[in-house]
C-alpha cells in the first residue's frame, strides 16, 4: 500500500511540473539594457540568406588522442595518466595561453621534453593536468593529442534587428564534428558564399547544400554559439540581402497556429517564400531548439531538395504577417518534416 501511495504521489509531481509549473515559463518580454521589452513590440527583418560560417573555438578543442612511435623506436600514451579527454579545450601551457593549433604546437616544442602543465575547460569548469611530451621519430615533441581551432560550414540568416545590428541564424548549435559537442567560440564570421550545388534529400539520405566561401566577403562577426543558434553583428550591411519592406513583428508563440506558413529562401538563386504547414506546436518547450513539428508542402521546393536540407537550417518561418521561428533540424526518414525553433526563444538569446 505504501509502495502504490509512493507511486502516486510521484505522478501528481510529474503533471504539476510537465502541465503546471512549467507553464509559467512561457517568456513574454526580454530584457535589452537593463530594460524589459515585449517581445510582440520587436520588430526584424527576415532574412533566409545562405551564408558561409567560420567559427574559431576558445583555444583548442580536443578531438581525439594517438600513440606516438617515439624517436627510441618504443610507443607512448603521454595523455593516459590524465583525466583529459574529447571535448575538452586547452586554453593554456605552463600558463601560457593558446589561441589556435599553431601556438599549441610551438608551446610544445619549446618544453625540450620537460612535463609541461595544460590548462583546460570541460563544461565551463577549470581543469589542470601535467603531461610529459615525446620526442618522435622526426624529432618533434608530441602529447598524443588531435585537436582543432576552427569549424567552418553553411547555414542560412535568419533575422535581422536593426536596432542593435545584430543577426540570428541556423537556429540550432554550431558543434564538434568529432565529438558532438558545442563549440565554445573565441570569435567568427559570416560570409558571403557561392552555391555549388544542391544535393536533394530522399527517405535516409539527407540532403545538403554545398558552398564556397567567397574570400574577402565578411558580413558580420559571430560572438555567441548556442543551442538556438548563432548571433552576432553585421559590420557590412550592403554584403547582407536585406528587404526592408518586409520588416515585420515578432509573433510570441501563444499566437502560431496550426496551419498555413511561409519559409524564406534564397536557395535557387533569388528569395522566394516557400510553403509549410505548421503540424504541432509546443508552447512549453524552454529546454530545445524543437520547438515546432514543420511539413513541406511547397511542390517547387519539394522538386528541388526533397524537403529540408542541410543548409537550410535557419530559414524563418512567417505566418500572418509575423516572424514565428526557423527551421532547424529535419526527419532523417522523411525529408519533407523538420523541427522548428520558437521565434520568441531566438530574440531571448539576443537579450541575454
């Protein structure tokens, strides 16, 4: 009897905090300066333009470990007695700080063989290790280490705020190939691309668009990689397509109904609105980029990619005149169906 009240009592908890408690969470305003705005009195532009994004980690973010055949001809693990490990950014060497793969190296070389003391992050949290690097058989000094400094891919802006000259785009994280995980960025940019091709999505084979970063194109600097996205600042307005005739409101969630929506795209060549149907909305999601549950229905598109496509993460979604979220992820099984990201969770970030 004990056991049943136990069980009880512990579904009651669960509905108070899935059906009640988190209800309050529902975010109306965002605070700007010290200053509390409604989110339905923001104003953005839409933007739907494919770009090119470099993103440089804060120091160097480890990917993976190797032995290493040492010039004695014997092998070596110098990382095995530390708890150092994928995902981990090293952000210094005996205090030293490193800001790229260059600069690790160099540091490295300059031990002659002595125990050098890294410094590194996991998760926010400080951590310090000692290792002793290895001399190889082409008379460099290794710890056994892979790491990198940069990522670099294509995404699609989706808003512009000319108030504050900042913009949002792909809606999700930008993260580690290797290792899953977001990237904690120094600093980064958008640029200005050439589409090379688009490679359309079928039932287990995703889709994707491929680019070539034009050199010397920067729109804007990336100073923040989240979950719902990247942001930053425009510095060349006139690299950026923008139509200012389309600035429009930003739709708090409680008004996206099901139904009937746009996605913005320039992905043949010129921007044009595509057709979506909002299938399910889910008003208390504070926690992930999916927010909305998203059908293709837009036969031109549909010829075109199959659906979503990678690349396309970051198209804004407007319905009823308003700006209501972007595309972010799509259905590995069934190219026409994607997730969303609420547009009133992408605006908090730019608050915070």
């Amino acid at each position: 009897m004990k056991t049943l009240k136990k069980i009880i009592l512990l579904f009651v908890l669960i509905f108070l905090y899935v059906f009640i408690l988190n209800r309050n969470y529902i975010p109306e305003t965002i605070a700007v300066k010290g200053e509390d705005i409604k989110i339905s009195d923001i104003q953005v532009i839409p933007v739907g333009e494919i770009v090119g994004i470099k993103l440089y980690t804060s120091g160097v973010l480890v990917v993976g470990t190797s032995n290493i055949d040492g010039f004695d001809g014997k092998t070596y693990k110098p990382y095995e007695m530390t708890e150092i490990r994928e995902g981990d950014s090293i952000t210094a060497i005996n205090n030293n700080i490193v800001n790229n793969t260059k600069e690790l190296i160099q540091e490295i070389n300059n031990c002659n063989g002595n125990s050098v003391e890294i410094t590194y992050m996991r998760k926010g949290e400080e951590k310090k290790c000692e290792i002793t690097p290895v001399k190889d058989k082409l008379n460099k000094y290794k710890i056994g280490l892979w790491v990198r400094d940069s990522a670099a891919g294509v995404g699609t802006v989706t808003f512009y705020n000319d108030k504050t000259k900042s913009f949002a785009a792909l809606g999700h994280a930008i993260t580690d190939i290797d290792t899953g995980d977001i990237i904690q960025t120094s600093t980064g940019e958008i640029d200005n691309v050439n589409i090379v091709s688009i490679i359309k999505g079928y039932k287990d084979e995703p889709g994707k668009i491929q680019g070539a970063i034009k050199s010397g194109s920067t729109i804007g600097s990336i100073y923040k990689n989240t979950q719902y996205g990247i942001y930053g600042v425009i510095k060349n307005i006139n690299k950026l397509n923008l139509d200012y005739s389309k600035k429009m409101y930003v739709a708090p969630r409680q008004e996206i109904t099901l139904g009937p929506a746009k996605i913005l795209s320039n992905i043949e060549g010129e921007f044009k609105e595509y057709d979506v149907e909002v299938k399910r909305a889910y008003l208390n999601n504070n926690y992930d980029n999916k927010s909305m549950l998203i059908e293709v229905n837009d036969k031109e598109l549909l010829d075109k990619t199959g659906g979503i496509i990678q690349g396309m993460s970051g198209s804004p979604i407007i319905q009823n005149g308003k700006f209501i979220g972007a595309i972010t992820h799509v259905f590995v099984n069934d190219p026409t169906i994607g997730y969303a990201v609420f547009a009133d969770r992408m605006i908090q970030e730019l608050g915070d």
